[in-house]
C-alpha cells in the first residue's frame, strides 16, 4: 500500500507539525506551501493521498478540490478546517471531499482519516488496473490453448494466482511451456505493465540473484529449474523471500521438488515457500483431445514463419496425432508440425478410414487411437487406460471388444 502523502498548508508552523507527525507514523510527507507548489505532485496516476488546509491565500482549498476532481474525481483530499469553518468543510464534502479535520487534530484521528483514504486509494487503482487488464483480454484465453477440461482447468489456476501477491511453482514435464506459462501470470496480474526476468538457477550464483531481484523491482523474476539453483543462492533466496521483497518469484521446475527436498538438494525453507502456490501443466498425454486444436496453431504459425502454405490436416492425420504419447509435448508437436509445413514428416500412414462413411467414421477411428494410446502408455493394464480415460471398466472393456483391441497386445 502507498504511503505517500501531499500536505498542502500556508501556515509553515502547522505544515512542520503535521509532517512530522505522517513521518513518525511511517509515512512518506511531500509538503508544499501553496496550491501552486502542490499542482505539480497532482495526476491521476499519484498513488497516495492529499490532506490540505482550506483556508490559503489565493487559490484554497475549495480550488485544489476542484482541481483534483477534474484531474481525478477518485483521489481522496481531506480537509482541514480552522474554528467556524465546519459548515464550509461540509460543503466541501457535498462536493467530493473525501473527509475532514479540525484544527488542531490529535495525532491519532488525523492517522485514522489517513490510513482509511490510503486503502480506499490502493482500491480505486488496484480496480483500474484489473479493468485495463480485462479491457486488453485475458492472456491466460489468448495464450493457453484447448478446450478439454485440464486446459480449462490450468487457465483458471494461472488466473487465480495471478491475482495473489505471493510466490508461484510452475510445474511440468519437458516441453510442456513452463517459461510460457510463468510469462502469462506475469502478464495476467496487476505487475504487467513493469519488468518480467528471466533465469536460469545453475549458474545464478548469489550475487547475480540479488542483481535480477533488484532489476525487477516491482515486476516479476522467473528461475526456471529451480531445483538446480546453488545451495549458497538457495539460502539467499530463501531469507530474501522473508523478508518481501518488490519483486515476484516464478520458479520453474520439471522435476519433483519433494524428491529434491529428500535427497537434500533442495533448501526446506524455499520448498515450503514455493509449495503454498503451484501451478502443474498438463502433459499431452493427458488431454490428447487437444492435440488437433494445438497441431492446427503450430501449422499455422510455422506457415506463415517458412513462407509456405499450410497442408490439409485430415482426420486421419488428427487421429495419428492423437495416438502418440508426445514425451516432449507442446515442444515436440510444434517441431512436427514445423515438418508437417515442410514436407518432411514421418507420420504419413495414419490408419486410414473410408471418408465416404463421414463423421461417425472419423469419430469411430479417433476413439480407437485413443483406446490405443491408453493401452500403450499404461503398458496393457485395462484398469489404468480406463482411469486414464475417464471410463468405467465395464465401458472400456465394450469398447475394445467393438474395435477388437486385445489389452494384452500392449503389455511388455
């Protein structure tokens, strides 16, 4: 929250007294003598609040309000008033002041009005901030593709925590898009608009990790593997996170931090920091549904990159697609599809489907490829494909009779 405050009082003996005591209380003082000193601190992007006299020489009090609701109706001012100015500060109020004050003010009330207007600025800007971020769209719909339940899933989570203050884990397997992901809750939260870093935690030794903090005041710093940081930098980190720092870590990992953690490579007190916001990436492995979704983007994307005219993609090559386990995930498809644009790939014997049948072929055949997959990564154990695919046993069991998949065909 802003601690900033812009005093605006004539009296140089009242402004010095009201000064120290903002500045005893914590708070930033910005003192000025006149309207005309205190227009330059006032904008619509000033983060703190302002407490003015009314009665001033020339331009008073009632003329800095005026001034202030034309430039920013949201900014709070308070006013203070002197002996028989009450019915002026009430009329000050019917015209948008935000409070006031008689003269002289305890401490204790002039820091109460204070800190009530501090969080009702904090409110306003944190609220203009969203509104622009949903006004710009939404980068976890424009950035996280597919429509299966996991993918929705992972652009809710990334929304979530974006919105939180506090350190995120993105996890995944290779090729899954951790950086891209760790990206898009930068990008989806109220720190967008100032620095993202990105690092790699083997060679950040503690120096350069006190260097990236500093660099991205305010914004958002992204380690990725974070597992491999230095043990010396671990430390570093873990006792910069205590104490808050400007800067937001997103840490990156393809491994298993309570493994890590086990085996002793891996600091307790930054593995219980980072654990508290996870964010785990689905792999395709486990919503091959939006395998066809992904593959017509990247053919898309490397179409336009190579100059070339993007080939068809059949059904039979969706299905094909959808078969694969895709160790390398999103990585891998867009290399595929890169050779798909090319010319050059190797899937090109898809099961082939007599088109003449339509949709109900096609959607019997991706079923099958899918059935198959299961089988295969689940090494012929039925009761695991069915799991993986969301089917009860009995349903399974049907379904592999009705394309005469034989489970123990897939086991070792």
């Amino acid at each position: 929250m802003s601690k900033t405050i812009l005093l605006v009082d004539d009296d140089a003996a009242v402004r010095e007294a009201l000064a120290q005591t903002l500045e005893l209380a914590d708070l930033t003082c910005i003192a000025a003598g006149s309207f005309v000193v205190a227009a330059d601190h006032i904008a619509a992007a000033f983060d703190g609040v302002i407490v003015s006299d009314i009665r001033m020489p020339g331009r008073d009090g009632f003329h800095l309000l005026a001034h202030v609701r034309g430039i920013d109706p949201d900014l709070p001012v308070i006013l203070l008033t002197g002996e028989g100015d009450i019915p002026m500060a009430v009329k000050a109020m019917g015209e948008g002041a935000f409070d006031f004050l008689e003269k002289p003010c305890a401490a204790k009330n002039l820091l109460a009005v204070v800190e009530r207007a501090l969080k009702t600025r904090r409110l306003v800007l944190e609220n203009r901030e969203l509104r622009q971020l949903v006004e710009s769209g939404d980068p976890p719909a424009r950035m996280i593709f597919g429509g299966s339940d996991l993918a929705q899933g992972l652009r809710a989570q990334v929304r979530r925590v974006a919105q939180a203050q506090g350190d995120v884990l993105v996890t995944g397997a290779q090729g899954t898009g951790i950086s891209k992901i760790a990206e898009i809750i930068h990008l989806s939260s109220l720190r967008s608009k100032l620095p993202f870093l990105k690092r790699a935690a083997h060679d950040l030794e503690a120096g350069a990790l006190a260097s990236a903090l500093k660099e991205g005041e305010g914004g958002s710093l992204f380690i990725d593997e974070i597992t491999m940081l230095p043990a010396q930098s671990q430390l570093a980190l873990a006792e910069a996170l205590d104490g808050a720092p400007a800067t937001r870590l997103i840490a990156g990992s393809t491994r298993d931090l309570a493994a890590e953690l086990e085996a002793g490579r891996l600091n307790a007190d930054l593995y219980y920091r980072l654990t508290v916001m996870p964010v785990r990436i689905p792999a395709l492995a486990e919503r091959p549904e939006d395998i066809p979704e992904l593959f017509r983007r990247y053919v898309g994307q490397a179409a336009e990159q190579s100059g070339q005219t993007a080939p068809p993609i059949t059904p039979q090559i969706e299905a094909a697609l959808m078969a694969r386990d895709w160790p390398g995930n999103a990585r891998s498809l867009m290399t595929e599809a890169m050779r798909f644009v090319m010319g050059i790939t190797e899937h090109a014997t898809p099961p082939q489907v007599d088109e003449t049948l339509g949709l109900v072929a096609h959607l019997a055949q991706v079923e099958q490829s899918l059935i198959q997959s299961a089988l295969r990564r689940a090494g012929g154990q039925a009761t695991e494909a069915a799991q993986a695919l969301r089917l009860p046993r009995k349903t399974f069991y049907d379904k592999c009779a009705r394309y005469a998949i034989k489970p123990e065909d897939y086991r070792p």
